[in-house]
C-alpha cells in the first residue's frame, strides 16, 4: 500500500474501503465529491458542505476557472482552497471534457486545442501543458491528466486514435508536472484517464498504458456520456479487473445513487456527478424511499418531514408541503433546501456503504437498497 492510498477492508468481491490521504486531509472511500465547478457547489455554503453535507472533498474545473476569475486572480489568493475558504481536499478536472464539449467552437491538433470562450467568444489554446500549469496555478489535492473524451456512440477508429492521443499527452503531462514543482506548499497527485469508448480492447489497452504510469491514482473516463448503464457497468468491470489494486480508482461523473452503489461494487472508489444539484433545482430529491418530484400535487398538504430517513438538518426542519411551495412559487429557498438534501443524500449513501464494506454484507444490502432507490414516489 501507498501512503496516499490505504484499503481498510474488503468484502470478497471487487468493493472495498479505503482511506487517501491528502496534505488538506483524509478521504474515507468509497467518496462521492459534489462538484463547485466554478469555485461553488451551486447554492450550497462551504460551512453547509463541511457541517451540514459531511462533504470530504470536493471538485473544481480547470476550464471553467481559467477564463473567470482567471489565473492571475486565483495566484494572488493563493490558490482555491484560500480563494474559497475551503481547507478540505479539492480535486479538479483538467478541462477535457469542457473543452471537446465545445464541438462547434474547438480545433483539435496533436499539440492541444482551440476554442472559443463561453462566456465572451475569445479565443483560447489549452495544450497537456497548459492544463497542467493551470493546475498547479488552482493548487488541488487531487488534478487530472488532459485527455480527448469521446462521444457515444463513437466510431472505433476514432476512438483508437483519441485514446492514443490522450496516451501521447498523459507522457506530457507527467514531463511536466516532473519538471514544475507545486507553488503552495502542498503536495498535488495526478491522476492519468483510461479512455476507448465502449470498446473492450481498447479499454484494455488504455488500462494497462495508465497502469504503467505508476501514479497515486488512476481515472475512467469517457463513460456516462449516453451509453446504456450496462455498457458502463461492463467497461468500468473491465477496467477495474487491471488498474493497480493498490491505487484509489476514480469513475469520473456518475451517477445515480443505483449507478453509484454499482460502481462500488466493481472497485470504484470516487466518484462525481452534477445530477443531486442540477436535479435538485429541478425539484427531484433523491430519497431512501425513492425520487420524490417535489412540484407534485400529492405533496401539497404533506405536511411531513421532507426525508424522514434523511441525514440533513433540512429533512427534518421543512416539510415536503413547504418545499413543493417554494418550488411552486419560484423561490430560491426550494433549490438550497433541495440541494442541501440531495447533497446530504448522496454523502450518507457512500457512508453507509463503507458501513457494510467493513460489516462485510455489501453486496446483499445493495442488492436489496436498490429497488427502493429507484422507485418513483
């Protein structure tokens, strides 16, 4: 074992719990990592993610922070942690997937990529290079290689050379990330992208090219972009089956709470998804019970709490009747309570996962949790 990675228990199949430690703390995994993309979980205060959340660690994106507030901005604060006064580990996306997101608006060469700005149309170039230097620029516990994220369905030419490509720029990445030493006094880990679409072989290929790298940890990439869960499932199996034991496994922007639970179960460690926020400003909770859309009439005189199983302050002190009024007369409060909540959720179910990883009946409680996770109430 490493000193940044520790596995604490195992339960006979591929999930298992572990610890990573990091300069800004530890992280108990399995971790789900609400994602602040710009420098904020949407709606939500840093003192309700460390208190109210149990949040452990969370995401920033190098794309989005590089154009607003700048780098400039982010050196003269010191880095993220101190621009947003948040002094747990932060982990950040290299700006990839962001970038080849921009279909209409990108140009892709071996040396990086071109794009136009978002925000204001101006033009920018991110090489690996580049995504590196803006990563020790934001100073994250945790940063990712530049790698091509693919679309699905994806031709397999296509995504052998994208894969390859982002195998070329993972080597000038790590060159880079050699020669240029951190600039806040913390140490920072990179974590290298197994790319190849849906397809096995080039999966296995990519898993085992990143394996060699021998870094702190290692991510999948390319998977909850619209392929069917059991294609995800099947890749992600996979992939797990060679990534180093030894080394946390990163299953990048997933998912569900069912596609969570899942992706424990095959070896995953951490996870990210933007769905309890985004989902919950669309007034759908996640819920022990269920998935509760909260602008339905059956709740109008629910005068209830809004989770009895809930771990939050909010689902004990507002009334699924209140909430579905908030959402229903468009007031702000709705979305903080529902993203305190869905945030709340997602932490206590990889909590009470890592419960039954170290009671050793993971797999029997997952299979009997997930019917009711997925019902619609």
């Amino acid at each position: 074992m490493s000193e940044f990675f520790t596995i604490n228990n195992t339960t006979g199949g591929k999930a298992r719990a572990g610890t990573i430690s990091t300069d800004h703390g530890t992280i108990e995994t399995p971790i789900f990592m609400p994602v602040g993309t710009v420098a904020s979980v949407k709606t939500v205060h840093q003192r309700e993610l460390k208190e109210d959340i149990g949040a452990q660690i969370i995401l920033g994106n190098t794309y989005h922070l590089n154009l607003r507030p700048t780098m400039d901005v982010m050196q003269a604060a010191g880095g993220l942690h101190r621009f947003m006064n948040w002094d747990l580990p932060i982990l950040t996306d290299s700006g990839g997937y962001q970038v080849f997101s921009l279909s209409k608006s990108r140009k892709l060469t071996e040396e990086g990529v071109k794009f136009k700005s978002h925000i204001d149309g101006s033009t920018h170039f991110i090489s690996p290079e580049k995504s590196m230097e803006i990563q020790r620029q934001i100073g994250a516990d945790i940063f990712m290689a530049f790698d091509e994220c693919t679309p699905y369905p994806c031709d397999y030419n296509l995504a052998k050379d994208s894969m390859e490509m982002t195998h070329r720029w993972l080597k000038r990445c790590i060159a880079w990330t050699d020669e240029n030493p951190e600039l806040y006094g913390h140490k920072q880990n990179l974590f290298p992208i197994v790319q190849g679409s849906t397809y096995s072989d080039l999966r296995k290929i990519s898993a085992e090219f990143i394996s060699e790298q021998n870094a702190a940890g290692n991510a999948i990439g390319g998977l909850s972009v619209g392929e069917p869960e059991e294609e995800m499932y099947r890749i992600t199996d996979e992939v797990t089956d060679i990534l180093p034991k030894d080394k946390p496994r990163y299953l990048m922007g997933v998912g569900t709470p069912w596609n969570i639970l899942e992706s424990i179960g095959l070896g995953v460690d951490m996870m990210d998804c933007v769905m309890p926020t985004r989902n919950a400003r669309n007034a759908m909770l996640f819920t022990w019970n269920g998935v509760m859309n909260m602008k339905n009439e059956k709740w109008k005189a629910d005068f209830s709490p809004l989770d009895e199983m809930g771990t939050s302050y909010v689902d004990h002190q507002y009334s699924k009747a209140y909430v579905r009024h908030l959402f229903v007369a468009k007031e702000y409060l709705g979305k903080q309570i529902a993203s305190v909540h869905n945030l709340a959720f997602y932490l206590d179910l990889v909590r009470v996962a890592r419960q039954h990883l170290v009671a050793g009946d993971f797999y029997e409680w997952k299979k009997s949790v997930i019917p009711n996770l997925k019902q619609r109430l």
